[in-house]
C-alpha cells in the first residue's frame, strides 16, 4: 500500500539532489532467491535510510511491499529505493529475478543507467541470469558483480567467479578477496586486491584496514596480477601495458582511474564479495555502486520524436533543457490511486506543471494511442511502498507521481508546449493463455474495472475477448505471472474462475456434397415457403467462401437468390459440426421451388441455411487446426530435448541453426498445431532450466487427426445437450 506519509523504520527526509553528475541509477538483477531485495535492504540500513533491515521472510523489506511479494516471498515487481552515499543519490531499482518477470527487468534497464547482478555464494546461478546478462549487454549497459550470502555453509567465491567466467565472459575479475575469521569459516574481512590492505569487520561495520598478513599475500598476489592486466588492457594509454610489463610500478590511482573509466563504458565488471547479514563489503560496494557506476551524464538517452512521429534533435541529460520523462512502471493502490514511477531523461519536473502525457505503440496490447494534458499536483521520492514528497526531480533522477488520470506504463511526460514521444523499450510477448469466468453478474463489471486497472500498469500482459471462443483471455509471461494477475484481481474483489482454454478451430468440407433445403409452413393466412438445392465443393485452404447459382427457368426468383447466399453464410458463421466457422467452400444453387404468395426473404434464408447443413450430413465435413510457426531460442545443450518435444506435439521441424546473436545458442525453427501450444511457454521453460524463449505467428489452418476431431466433436455435442 502506498502511503504519503513515512513508513516504520524510514528515518530522514528523502535525498533531493539538483545536478545529473550526482545521481546513479541501478537496477539489481539476477535470479530469484540470490538475494536482491535482502542486499537492498542492508543497504538502506547501511547508509541511515532506514533504522534497521527487514527480511524477505518476515515480509517486512522495503522492496517487497506487494501482498502478491510478502505471500510468495520473491519479488514479483519493480521497486525503487533510494540512498545517499557521500553525496551521491543511488535510486536502486530492484528488479524481480524469475524469468516470468522480464518485463519488470526491462523496464528497470530502461530506468538505469547501470546493471548490478546479484549472484549467491551458496547456490550459483540459473540458466536464465546468462540470458539476463546478454540482455543487458545488448543495451550496453555497464555492469558489476555482488556475489552475496558469504556466510552460507556452502558458499565458495573462488568457485562463484569461477562460474561467472565462465557464463559472463570476459573481464568479470574481483576487486577484492574475502578474508576468514579465526574459526577458519565465518568471513571476517576482504583483502583489498588494488590496495594491497586488509579490510577488518570482525570489529564491526566500520572496517579497520591494515596491512595483510602473510599468509594471504600469495592469494593477493596471483589474483591482484590478473586484476591489474584486466584493467590495464582496457587503459585509453596504450604506454600502461609495456610499463608494467617492464616491472614498472603502475601507481593505485592510476588504476582505479582507469577502472572506473572501463566500468563506466561497460568493458570491465567487477565483482565485490559482500555479505549483508554480516556487513562486509557493504562499504565497498558503495563505492563501487558511487565511483565506478556512471552517471546519467554518461549514458545515451532513448530517441524521441514528435507526437506525429516527426524527427527531433537528440536529448541530453540537462536539467535546463526540455521536459522529457517516461513512465516505467504504473501501480494502482486502492488509497492512493494510479501511482507512475518516472524517469526523467531531460529537463526538471516540478510540482504545479501541466505536462503533457503521451502513449503510442501498444495497441496491440490492449493500450489505445493516447494523448492528454495534465496538472502535475505533487513529485515524490519512492522508498519502496512509501512517498516522501520532495521540491522537484532533475534530468537523471527518478520520482514518482500519482492520480495521473491516463499515465500508463511506457507513457512519455513532456512540456505540454512542446510534446515529444519516447519510442517504448522492447516489451516481451506473453505466449501463456489464461481463460477466466467471473462467477455472478456483479463480478463481471468488478472484473472489468480491475482488468482496465492491470492492463494500464503491466504490458506484458495481453487481453483478448476472443469472439469466435467467447472466452475472456489474459495472456501471461508465465504461471508465475498469471498467479500474481489473479491474485490481485481476487484481492480487488473479483470473484473468478478459470477455465480450459479454446483454439479458435474452423470447420471446411473434405469432399464434395449436394444438400437440399425445405421450409414449408402453413398456419393460415401467409405462410413460410421456399426450396432450394445446392451443390458444395472444397476449396483450397485460405481462398475462402464462393456463392454461385446456375438456377434455370426461374426456379428460385431472382430477388430469392441473395436470400440463399445470406442464410448459406448465417449457418457457415455458426458451423454445423463442432460450433467453428466454415471455411474454404464453393456454394452453388442449382435448383429451387417458390410460393407466389408464402415465399419471402427469410424464407429462403432459412432454406438456404437447412441446405448446408443437409449436405454437411450427406458429406464429410473435417475440422480444420490453426498451425503456428515458432522459432525457438535454446542453449545448444537443450536442442536435442525440444526436438524431441516438438515430434510429441506433432510438430514439423523446419530447421536448426546457431544463433548468431550470441554463443552456444541455437534457433529451432518448426510449425506446430496451435492447440500444442497452449501451455508450451510452462513447459519449454521447464525443459531448459529458464533459457529457453519462443515466438510464434499464425501460418495456416491444417485438417485435425481424425481421432482429435472425433473427440472435439464429442465435447461439443455434449455441451449443446446442456
């Protein structure tokens, strides 16, 4: 719940900087369980934020304020908390780390201008962080690396850096060595690997540095000799390597100048061992988080054009120049309202302002192009659930504001005398279909009033009223996802169920038939009378619906014979098999019979529509399947399990070949019933470990095996018997 005042445990008033040069901006990424939200927390209590942490299993973090988080205990949204180290404003953006979530992470990399992943000690890492770290990468997002909970029974850090290597690549080297305690298990300290000096916390937070001992100087050495030719290799002076190289000793503030330099471009990363239960190395990554992060200053701004579309000069991040800012998550709290995090990019928002709000671009999500002046009443600090209110927010920094009456998630606030629009970052497709029922009259209006409230504030989520199915659809990330979307819409009142989902299926005729059509009722005074006969053939897939006539001698009037061709597709539209469109027929009427007085046009609609059915019973009709092509993205490792998948699903492989994008990833390309991929976003995942992705598009409709056809049919029958 978001509150206006301060929370327990929140001490001080909000940190308000007024230059760009002053703020970070970090996103926190890894898998679930490494321990982001609990490292957010030692922070904050670290820096004075606030009085002491909460924990993740107490349901008491800042981060975690969402009921869906506290019940699940795991990040299921974006939150943002801010700290202030020497003078530096550091807006952490705690990201979600189950793969179900991506879109929260996207849209924290959207917000920051740097990356920090959160690997434990003690369990490593999943599949899906590697992806997570190409992601970032893409963006050329700098990054570094918390390897945390040291203090696990069986955390190893050699082993850990080991695996980052490994999975990261390149240049991830430590800056520090954690240290033992006396009892040889618990960590007592870090050796400082540039410095040369040991940071001593068995005393307490603060740290007593001295020198190391001598036992530890062979470990400083081997790894203070590689950390140095990482940093040099990346030095703009190309003299740095030969000096070193020649036995030079290369001064420490040349080297952290030179890795702050190479962090701050995203070619070096690295990694701090901390310990938030403990204390070690919360300072220390301060300062790497203060130091060696770029500021806002640094990082390339997203494009913008014109509302229309219209080129415009790029953006700097300059609190002078124009208003430009973006909406990166959308909540909606039952006391509050519509509360938008936003990014500002350019210019300086104020309170009392009327901006301009700008959405383009996700119609196809269910978010209609709008556009809307509105008047900016109060500019907060988010700390987690809380809003402290604060005087402005610059060009870099992050705020929050609330009863935005159209602000949706992916918006651009601009000057309202000068509207620009900022292309929407990337989202995820959700490929999980979810059908929902509210139970009573009264919860189908509560369900719209919360749907309309969800799809504003998550656009990975997509809703469909399919109208051919008649179901009301959300598509989801994940099970995880759909989990949290009902949860929420239960917890908005809504009582629901879900159901089954439906593939929109279509009904053609294998063979040829002929059908006759009779409607002949006398009841006094007009009556109802027409004849017809027709003849039906297949056409080829996709060609549609044909009507023609070769009535002779005036069998059936002219004026009749529309009539028949609009009751013929009244009865293709409701289908006569199994309740699906039909589709890929020829109609041709060939003879009738009318009534000078009784015949009328609906008379021969309902003759027209008997005929069909008629022929349907004499022929064979086959349901036909809709027929997605996928292009699977796996590790190579994986290939062989989703092929092997893919014959179970029916499925048709089209081909296999490496990713180009990227190493020891391989795209699966193949086309696969549509009712073979209801739940496949559940199980690929399952089957990969998280890696693997997958996008489909509509090819085709194919004929369904007889025996799933037969069993369709059956379904159908049996509903319409109720």
């Amino acid at each position: 719940m978001a509150q206006k005042t301060q929370e327990k445990g929140v001490t001080g008033a909000a940190p308000v900087v007024d230059a760009p040069g002053r703020v970070r901006n970090v996103v926190l990424v890894g898998h679930s369980g490494a321990g982001k939200t609990t490292l957010v927390e030692a922070l904050l209590a670290a820096t004075g934020t606030i009085g002491r942490p909460g924990a993740v299993t107490d349901g008491n973090t800042v981060c975690d304020h969402d009921p869906a988080a506290v019940r699940q205990q795991r990040s299921v949204s974006l939150s943002c908390a801010p700290l202030l180290h020497d003078g530096v404003k550091v807006n952490l953006l705690d990201s979600p780390g189950y793969a179900d979530f991506v879109g929260e992470l996207r849209a924290g990399l959207r917000a920051a201008d740097a990356a920090l992943f959160v690997v434990s000690a003690g369990d490593g890492m999943d599949a899906a962080t590697a992806t997570l770290w190409e992601e970032c990468a893409s963006v050329g997002m700098p990054r570094a690396v918390a390897v945390t909970r040291l203090d696990h029974p069986r955390a190893d850090f050699d082993e850990t850096v080991a695996l980052c290597q490994r999975v990261f690549g390149d240049n991830v080297l430590p800056l520090y060595l954690p240290m033992l305690g006396d009892d040889g298990v618990s960590v007592a300290g870090l050796m400082g690997l540039i410095t040369q000096r040991v940071f001593d916390y068995s005393a307490g937070p603060v740290p007593q540095v001295r020198e190391p001992d001598p036992e530890h100087l062979p470990a400083i050495a081997e790894a203070r000799n590689e950390l140095i030719e990482g940093i040099i290799a990346e030095s703009e002076d190309e003299t740095l390597m030969d000096r070193y190289l020649g036995g030079e000793s290369i001064e420490v503030s040349v080297l952290i100048e030179d890795l702050e330099k190479a962090v701050a471009k995203g070619h070096f990363y690295p990694v701090v061992p901390v310990c938030a239960a403990t204390g070690v190395g919360l300072d220390t990554l301060l300062e790497v988080l203060t130091a060696g992060f770029p500021s806002p200053l640094e990082h390339d701004l997203p494009p913008v054009t014109g509302v229309d579309g219209s080129p415009r000069p790029p953006l700097h991040c300059d609190p002078a120049g124009p208003l430009v800012a973006e909406v990166v998550k959308t909540t909606i709290d039952r006391h509050v309202g519509r509360v938008s995090l936003v990014r500002v990019f350019s210019g300086t928002l104020r309170p009392e302002q009327t901006v301009h709000v700008s959405g383009h671009g996700l119609t196809e999500r269910g978010h209609p192009d709008h556009d809307a002046d509105e008047r900016v009443a109060h500019i907060y600090s988010p700390l987690g659930a809380a809003l402290r209110e604060v005087p402005y927010c610059v060009a870099g920094d992050v705020c929050a504001l609330t009863k935005s009456g159209s602000a949706e998630t992916g918006d651009t606030i601009s000057a309202r005398e000068q509207p620009l629009l900022i292309a929407p970052w990337e989202m995820p497709e959700p490929l999980l279909p979810v059908a929902i029922v509210a139970r009573t009259r009264s919860d189908e209006d509560a369900l719209a009033k919360n749907l309309a409230r969800l799809v504003a504030g998550d656009p990975t989520m997509r809703l469909e009223r399919n109208p051919e199915t008649h179901q009301l659809v959300l598509w989801c990330m994940g099970e995880a996802h759909a989990d949290v979307v009902l949860d929420r819409l239960r917890s908005g009142g809504v009582e629901l169920d879900t159901e089954p989902v439906r593939v929109a299926l279509r009904e053609t005729f294998a063979v040829g038939s002929k059908g006759h059509g009779r409607h002949v009722k006398q009841s006094g005074g007009h009556g109802q009378y027409a004849v017809c006969d027709i003849e039906v053939e297949p056409l080829p897939r996709g060609a549609g619906f044909e009507f023609t006539d070769r009535v002779v001698g005036g069998a059936v009037p002219h004026n009749y014979i529309p009539s028949v061709e609009k009751g013929v597709r009244a009865q293709l539209d409701r289908g006569i098999v199994a309740g699906y469109p039909m589709v890929d027929v020829r109609v041709t009427l060939v003879d009738g019979k009318a009534h000078s007085v009784d015949s009328s046009d609906a008379a021969f609609q309902t003759a027209g529509a008997l005929a069909l059915r008629d022929a349907a019973e004499k022929g064979q009709v086959t349901l036909l399947e809709p027929v997605d092509e996928v292009t699977i993205r796996v590790p190579d490792s994986c290939v062989g399990a989703v092929l092997s998948d893919l014959s179970g699903r029916r499925g048709r492989v089209l081909g296999t070949e490496p990713d180009t994008s990227t190493t020891e990833r391989s795209l699966v390309r193949a086309e696969v019933p549509a009712t073979e991929l209801v739940r496949y976003a559940v199980e690929l995942r399952s089957m990969t470990s998280g890696a693997g992705t997958f996008r489909r598009s509509f090819v085709r409709h194919d004929p369904m095996p007889a025996h799933l056809a037969d069993q369709v049919r059956k379904d159908h029958a049996a509903g319409a018997g109720h």
